[in-house]
C-alpha cells in the first residue's frame, strides 16, 4: 500500500529521470522536474493536464467564434433582406401615392376646367343675348 500512496509523485519524477539517463544531462533533467512541479503547485494540475485543459478551452473558444460569426452572417442576411423589403414596400407605397396624388389633382384640374367651361359658355351666352337684345332695341328705335 505504502508503494501506491505517493504513486502520482513517483510518476512525476519519472520523466526527467528518463530524460537524465537519455540524454545524461542532470541540468535539463532538474529543471524539467522543477517546472513539473511549479505547474502543479500553481495550477493544482499536473503538466499535461494543463495543457488539455489549455487545449480544450481553445477549442471551445473557437468552436463559440465560428458559432457567433455563422449567427452574425445569418442576422446580416436577415437584415438585409429586411432591409430590402423595407426599400421594396417603401417604393411600391410612394408609387401608388404618387399615383393616386395624380389622378387626385387631376380629377381636380379637370373639375376646375370643367367649371371655367360652363361658366365661360354662360357668359358668352348672356352676351349673345344682350347683343341680341341691343340690337333689337336698336331696330326698334329706328322703327320709331
């Protein structure tokens, strides 16, 4: 039991001893050892599991990036599908105003012209008349 309590630690110790009798160089052994142990001290984490953990949150981290910029592409496409509706049913209504402004206004000319007409053929008509009766009135005293 004794052997299997400090297992991880012994692990631990194993990379920079096989790296020290590879390459037979004691400094780069220490050091990788002691920089194994800083990691775990500070992260609580043993070197590789850091680096997983590093690894995984990159990968979140992009897999969320390429997320956001399909939802941004798809809501730029929607706005300017909006956008272009919008400008569609915008110009289809000024038209149609435009349209209906025209016959309004000239129904209205056609109406005021209509009047100037009669009222033109009126007057004409009570000049006619007049004359007429003036030179009836004319006759008449030569008659006399």
């Amino acid at each position: 039991m004794f052997l299997l309590n400090s297992c991880v630690e012994t692990t631990a110790f194993l990379g920079p001893a096989v790296t020290a009798g590879s390459t037979g160089n004691i400094y780069q052994a220490g050091l990788n050892y002691g920089m194994n142990k800083t990691v775990l001290s500070t992260t609580g984490k043993y070197p590789i599991e850091h680096l997983t953990n590093i690894l995984n949150k990159t990968k979140e981290t992009v897999e969320l990036a390429k997320k956001y910029k399909k939802e941004t592409v798809e809501l730029a496409k929607n706005y300017k599908t909006e956008t272009v509706e919008l400008a569609k049913n915008y110009k289809t209504e000024t038209v149609e105003l435009a349209k209906s402004y025209k016959k309004e206004h000239t129904n209205n000319i056609l109406e005021k012209k209509n009047n100037l007409e009669a009222e033109f053929i009126a007057i004409v008509k009570k000049n006619i008349i007049d004359q007429r009766y003036l030179t009836e009135m004319q006759q008449e005293e030569k008659v006399r």
